[in-house]
C-alpha cells in the first residue's frame, strides 16, 4: 500500500466524481485517499462511494497531510487561484479543472506558484485527450484539409444554471462555464491564440434572473481572428432542454473536419409514418467519458514521470483571457484587441 501515490479530490460535486472514480478503478498506482468539501453530506457520500473515511470540510487541513502527492481541484472557480497556490505552497501535484481561474492575474499566480515549487500544474481540457480530437489535430498537422481557414465549436447544456451562476462577477458566465472548452479548442486546432473577439449575448431562457442579474446571459456567440490569420467562431448556450450538444468545424483551404456525436446510442427507429427518431445525448459526462479517464492518467504519468502536461496553465490563462475579452465585448458592443 505504500507504494500508493495518493491523491485529494477537493471538490465532490458531478464532475469531481468523474476524477475520482477514475482514479479509484481504473489509474493503476494511485488512490483517492481523502475528500475536501464544505459541504459535509457532499464528503460523506463520496466516501461511501469511494470506500474511504478520511474527508476534510476544509481543504487547507489535507494539504498538511503529507502521505498526499497531489490534489485534483473542483471547487467553483472563484476558489481555484487559493486553493492551486496554496497546494503548490505544500508540495503538491495540481490537476485543476476548467476554468482555470477568474482572471489572467490569478492564472499566472498560479502558474508561478507551482514553477517555484516545482510542481505539475495541469488543467482539465479533456477534449484534449478524446480519440476524435486528437485524431482531427493529427489530420490537421498532416495537412489533409490543407491550410485551416475557419474553426467553428459549439457547447450547449441541457441544464439551466446554477443560482451562483447568474452573477457573471462570481461566475464569468457561459463563456467560462459553458465555453472555455471551446476557446481550448479553437486555440489548439489554429495553433494560435486570438488576435481580437467579438461576442454578443442575452438571457432567453433564465427569466428569473432578468430582475436582479439584469447583464447574466444563457445564449453567447463569439467570434474572431488569430493572429496566425485563422478564423475563429463559438456558440453557446445553457438551458437548451434538448439534449448535450458539442460539435466542431474545421474549415481548411482543401477540406473540412466534422467532431461531435450528439446520438446516445447508434439505434436509429422508423415507424410506419417513415420518420425516423434518435435519441440525443443527455450528458457531457456520458460523451468524454474516456477523455476524463485519459486525463486522468496523464496526470498520474506525469506526476511519476514530471513531464509536462499536454495541457498547461499557459493554456488555462489563454481561455481565460478570451472569456475576460468576450464578456468585455459583451458589455461594450465593441470588438477587443487581446
């Protein structure tokens, strides 16, 4: 058992779940130890689940806990910059999840903290590590669409927000929650950062928001230009009702790349009427399940290894200063220069 690299999940909510039972079943060498949350029944269930008794309800308590080689950070993201610099202060490994932080100022404190302590700093862009994308990125270097012109993602969530959420100040809005994954996106497949954004935005489905978050928006478009010359453009939207929908374009000079199954399964139904029905994805956590799984790997790779991790903290503060400049936009109805 001592051979065991041990790690925190602080942050028991859906998608600290997915970590840990990753790491619980299927990351050979390392354990879920230990739970922070501030939320007591949050830690005892995932105990339950995870078959372990040790939970923190305040995390600062299992980062003094030196058997614990890293952490794996989902709190909300107002709480990411403390939480990482203080893991880094104590010697531990950080898989943060998206987005990284409030601001570009908190990513490079976080960054610089974990340099200084000569930690893995890791954020969770799990597209990254799904079989689609990463084939869709060889074909690019490849060259078989030519030169890329136009990269189109779109994210639209079934669910409608958080409370929390509405407060674009606490939250940053969709373009945090809902879209830093396509901002991640679009850097990675241009292989450049953008130029200047444009966005528009508005609250047509969470209409009891509008009183007292009069500028909070569920439906956001963006678009822009690289300074490579490529083009980019995302769509997302909270509260769609209809089902998990990610998808992606890449437009190239000699071709196009299609990503995104939005089928829950590959069982298709016709009736005597002729029309045929599909049932659409409900979940995210359903379509990057091996993405998580990847993810979560590297991250245990690069913690025995101290490689760099496929994605940084220089990633996480490009989406982040995209979402900073898109709800700049947002607000001003002007284009902004990055």
């Amino acid at each position: 058992m001592n051979s065991i690299k041990k790690i925190c999940l602080i942050g028991a909510g859906r998608a600290g779940m997915i970590h840990a039972r990753n790491f619980k079943h299927n990351v050979p060498g390392f354990a879920i130890t230990a739970v922070a949350d501030p939320i007591e029944a949050a830690c005892q269930a995932a105990c339950k689940e995870l078959e372990i008794d040790k939970y923190y309800l305040d995390y600062k308590q299992a980062l003094a806990d030196p058997s614990i080689c890293g952490v794996i950070v989902v709190s909300p993201t107002k709480f990411h910059c403390e939480i990482v610099v203080a893991a880094a202060e104590a010697g531990k490994h950080v898989l943060c999840e998206k987005p990284m932080a409030m601001n570009a100022a908190e990513c490079e404190l976080m960054i610089a903290a974990c340099e200084k302590a000569g930690v893995i700093l890791q954020i969770g862009f799990m597209r990254r590590y799904d079989a689609g994308f990463v084939a869709a990125k060889e074909a690019i270097d490849a060259g078989a669409i030519g030169e890329v012109v136009l990269v189109k993602s779109l994210t639209r969530g079934p669910s409608t927000p958080q409370p929390w959420m509405y407060d674009i100040k606490k939250s940053n809005g969709p373009l945090a929650e809902v879209n830093s994954h396509d901002i991640d996106t679009l850097h990675w497949f241009t292989g450049s950062e953008f130029a200047h954004v444009y966005a528009i935005a508005g609250n047509y489905r969470c209409h009891d928001a509008k009183a007292e978050f009069p500028d909070f928006y569920d439906n956001v478009v963006l678009t822009g230009r690289f300074k490579n010359g490529m083009q980019g453009s995302i769509d997302g939207a909270q509260g769609v009702g209809y089902g998990y929908d990610a998808r992606v374009e890449i437009l190239g000079t000699d071709g196009i790349i299609y990503l995104g199954d939005t089928s829950a399964n590959s069982m298709i139904c016709a009736d005597r009427s002729g029309k045929k029905v599909q049932s659409f994805m409900r979940s995210w956590t359903t379509l990057f399940t091996e993405a998580y799984l990847s993810e979560d790997r590297h991250f245990a790779e690069c913690i025995l290894t101290q490689k760099t991790p496929r994605v940084t903290g220089v990633d996480g503060k490009n989406a982040v200063k995209v979402v900073e400049a898109g709800n700049q936009s947002i607000a001003t109805g002007q284009i902004v220069f990055l």
